[in-house]
C-alpha cells in the first residue's frame, strides 16, 4: 500500500481539505440517530484540530426523509462539532466559488469550516472534472477520510486528486486502519468468520457469500443462529422474512459444498428485567427481550473453532453484556482470543468492560459495520476505484 498516512505531515496553518461520510441524518438533539461514521472520523478530525490545520470538512449523508429538503442541511452537525471541540466553526452554503475560497483563507487555525452536504450535488454524483477542480482550490492538502464510499467514482474522492500534488495526498486515520485490515485479510489463506450482526444480517450473508472461498468455519449467534436453526429443523412457523431464508440456505449450500462447519447457539442465558439469568438450550433466540450472553456449552464449541484460526473476521458485537454483566461462555471466547493472541478484524468493542477492553486494545481493530461492505469488496476481485486511483496518482 503506497498510500501515505496522515500522521506523516505537518499540518499547522495548512489548509486541508477533509473529505468524510456522515451516513444518515441525525436527530436534532444529536441523541439518537446513525453516528457511525461520525465517530469513525472523530480521531483524525480532533489530530487535524489539535495540529492546528484549517479544516475544510467536505461531507455527505443520506437524508432521512428526502422529501423534506431542510434535512439535508450540515448545521446540525456542525452545531454539535462546535460544542465537542470548543472550536470555531464556520458554515458557508456554497460548496464552491470565491466566497468559500476567501473563508478557508481567512479562518484561525484549529478551526473547521463546513461545506454543505454533497449528497445532492449532481456534478459531484457524477465525479465531474470541473466540479473537483472548484473543490481542490479550497485547500493545500487533501485527506479522504471516507473509506465507505470508496466503491463509488465522485468528484470527491476520485477526481479531485488530479489536482492536488501527490506529496499532498493522504489516507486518514480510520482509512489506515481498514486498508491495514483489508491487507490482512486480503493476504489470509483461510479465516473464521463469527456473525452476531442483527442490525443487518443481509449484508452478513452477504460478505459471507462473497468470502466464502476462504472461510474454514462460520460460527452464528443473535438472529442468524435462530434463522439457521429454524432452517435445518425445517421449522414453518418462524415468522423471518423469505428472502432471509432464502439467502442463508444459499450461503449454508455453499458451505457445504465446501465443507465448511457452522456452528450456532446451543445454550444461553437469558435475563428479563428484574429476573434472574436463566440457562435456554436448543431454542429460538430472542434478543428483543431482556438480556442475553450465550452459555457455556456454546462457549466452548465456539471457543474450540477460535483456537484453530490464528485470523477471525468478526461482524457486530462481541456477547458480552456489561449493562447487565452477564459474562458466561462469552467469557471462554475473551479468553481464546488472549491467550492465542488471535487477530480479530471487525468486532465491535464498545460492549466490553473496561478491564477487558484496555487489555484488548492492541489486538481488536473496531470495524464499523456501516461500511463492511466495501471492505469486502476490497479483499475480492472487485476492487475499489478510490483505491485504485489514488494508487495511481501516488505511484
């Protein structure tokens, strides 16, 4: 990879031109809401702050409700940053031209100024050459800090590079880390791959289905094990979608075709408010009520297939529940992944205790499942155009 980090620049009383996803808009109090891809960008924006670069934020994100043209505004988000960072933040509602030039000019250092939303932008859905050079004049350095849309062709994230010198090209620091983690995936002969993804198990089956070739074995939890043990026990009245079951047998034929083992939840620990934590065994697993953590006949048979990979491709959380420290064959993983020292790409370690967690930190990369796909679509044939091309432009 020959694309330069950002923490290899010195960026003080520059201008740099911050290039981020936002994916959907938020609610107005900023407590509810997809933030994903907020806090994905949050460690290069607060270096970019704190090195006192002039910070030009170039971002995007799909409007909740397209008809109401007020949600595609960046204040929002721009009020919030102001409050989060004790900085200057400037708003311009022009994206190009000489009245967002003279402000990136004339703004402190340590301060951001917000372009408004590209998403509904066409030159910019259209990757045009004119639009990017306008865009390119704002700033001496560009940072692409929007790995999840590096599938896509925009004026943004691939043309704007002709106009930029490739000393002043840079990857930002979450973008590091899922080219790191692609590579190593990429490079990987075989893997785990662990699902316990209920926000979105189409997407699962879906990396699944794309890195099927190299996966040795698949271990389910949360839905998806409900979902797999309804489809081997022919189960009628289950009440998921048909396109779910439909999906999943195509990535179970596939597996075994192959003959690679998947094994789901056989026990867990259920707690409803106000209860004690109860042992389940052999049915359908309902994490819209109460608590669960799997059990320990699970965490073993799980814990077995773990310490015989060295790699685990990991989407969504890991099962631990520190709210209601319900730690049981969860715990049996926690241990696996120690004292093997596996590498883990994907899991979600917001869910861990702290103890755990700073003892983790090293070994788990948080992968945001927001984008994941685009992350598989970087470890297989299909490639991405902003890698490609800023691998052009840098070579």
């Amino acid at each position: 990879m020959i694309i330069p980090f950002l923490d290899n620049i010195d960026v003080k009383d520059k201008r740099v031109f911050l290039r981020l996803d936002f994916d959907h808009l938020f609610e107005k109090n900023f407590n509810r809401g997809k933030m994903e891809r907020f806090r994905i960008a949050e460690p290069t924006l607060r270096y970019l702050i704190n090195a006192n670069a002039k910070v030009i934020i170039a971002p995007s994100f799909t409007p909740g409700n397209k008809k109401n043209k007020t949600e595609y505004s960046i204040e929002p988000y721009a009020r919030h940053i102001c409050d989060l960072y004790k900085c200057n933040v400037y708003l311009t509602e022009k994206t190009v031209g000489s009245l967002p030039i003279k402000l990136s000019q004339d703004m402190e250092p340590g301060s951001i100024l917000f372009l408004e939303n590209l998403f509904n932008i066409e030159a910019e859905k259209n990757a045009e050459n004119d639009f990017a050079e306008q865009l390119s004049k704002l700033a001496d350095i560009y940072v692409n800090e929007a790995f999840s849309l590096s599938n896509s062709a925009l004026a943004s994230n691939t043309e704007i590079v002709d106009f930029f010198e490739k000393e002043m090209i840079f990857a930002g620091l979450n973008f590091e880390h899922e080219i790191t983690n692609s590579e190593k995936l990429k490079a990987a002969e075989n893997f785990i791959l662990c699902i316990n993804n209920d926000n979105d198990m189409t997407g699962s089956l879906a990396a699944a289905e794309d890195l099927i070739e190299r996966i040795d074995h698949i271990l389910l939890f949360g839905e998806l094990s409900s979902i797999y043990y309804v489809i081997k026990n022919e189960i009628e009245n289950h009440g998921y979608s048909k396109n779910i079951i439909n999906k999943f047998k195509k990535v179970i034929k596939s597996a075994e075709v192959r003959n690679i083992q998947i094994n789901h939840v056989v026990d867990y620990y259920a707690e409803e408010e106000n209860s004690q934590p109860r042992l389940v065994k052999n049915e359908i697993i309902n994490n819209k009520q109460g608590y669960i953590d799997i059990g320990d006949e699970t965490g073993k048979i799980f814990s077995d297939a773990l310490a015989e990979s060295n790699l685990v491709f990991w989407l969504g959380n890991l099962p631990n529940n520190k709210e209601r420290d319900l730690v049981f064959g969860s715990a049996k993983i926690i241990d696996t992944i120690k004292m093997n020292e596996l590498y883990v790409i994907g899991a979600e370690t917001d869910d861990f205790n702290s103890d755990a967690k700073n003892q983790l930190e090293d070994g788990f990369f948080k992968f945001q499942t927001s984008c994941y796909n685009t992350f598989v679509n970087s470890v297989t044939s299909e490639g991405l155009p902003v890698i490609e091309k800023l691998e052009a432009k840098l070579r």
